[in-house]
C-alpha cells in the first residue's frame, strides 16, 4: 500500500488573520481546533465540513515566511472559471496583496492570479489546469 497525502501543516505568525483569509479567499471551514501545552493553538480546515479527505493545518507561532520575488512555491487553488479568478485578484487588488496579476500560459499551467497570505506565503488560484474544476471545460488533455 502506498502512502497517501493526507495534510500540509504550516506554522503561522498570526493564526487569526491567516484562518480568516483561507476562509474568506479559499471558502475552507473549521473542521478542528485545539490548545495544549505543548502547541500553542491549532485549527484544521477543510473544503467540505462533512469529507476530510484533506486537511490543511495552520499552528500558531511560526516565524512567518518571505518569498522572494523569483521563487514561485506556492498553494494552488483551482477555481470554476476565469472569472472567479478575476473576482479573486481584483479583491487582492484592493486589499493591496495581489503579487500576480491574471494571466493566461499554456498546457498544463492556464488561467490563473497570485495573492499573498497574512504569513507571506503565495496562494495561487487558476482556471484550466488539469487538477481541479476547469479541466474538462478547457478540453486539456489527460496525462
């Protein structure tokens, strides 16, 4: 049995600002949360309240992360068209952290923003791909 990619867990500066962003941009829900001696405070969130199929963790503490300009690690969201993207960067826009303006590149990257969360970490959301709603509207081949 092969293994399975079940969570990403980052630690966070500030857990509040950064919960509220992936809930606000990102649509994630609580789906636990905990405090104990040892970790300060920890929140799960997931797409869907009812399935975790996959979790993304934020634990509070961490020392906050500064990309630079040329180095394009990132979380991607896929979005169920070009202008939900559009909708997301011109809300990044106006709250001052949009880092990618919309644009479209070809097979297998698509339609697609870059904005930056309360932590410094990119956030991609894309239209396109073949991960994802947007696939098969596009037509890209599988690979």
């Amino acid at each position: 049995m092969k293994p399975t990619l079940t969570h990403i867990a980052l630690h966070v500066r500030d857990l509040e600002a950064c919960v509220a962003f992936y809930r606000d941009y990102c649509g994630l829900v609580i789906v636990h949360e905990r405090s104990h001696e040892d970790v300060k405070q920890v929140v799960w969130l997931a797409e869907d309240p009812e399935r975790h199929d996959f979790i993304f963790v934020l634990l509070k503490g961490g020392p906050g992360r500064d990309q630079e300009k040329e180095d394009y690690s990132h979380l991607g969201f896929a979005c169920p068209s070009k202008q939900a993207v559009d909708v997301i960067a011109a809300k990044a826009r106006a709250a001052g952290c949009l880092i990618w303006e919309p644009r479209a590149e070809p097979y297998p990257t698509g339609y697609y923003c870059g904005i930056r969360d309360p932590d410094g970490n990119a956030v991609e959301f894309s239209f396109g791909q073949p991960l994802g709603p947007g696939a098969a509207v596009i037509g890209w081949p599988e690979s």
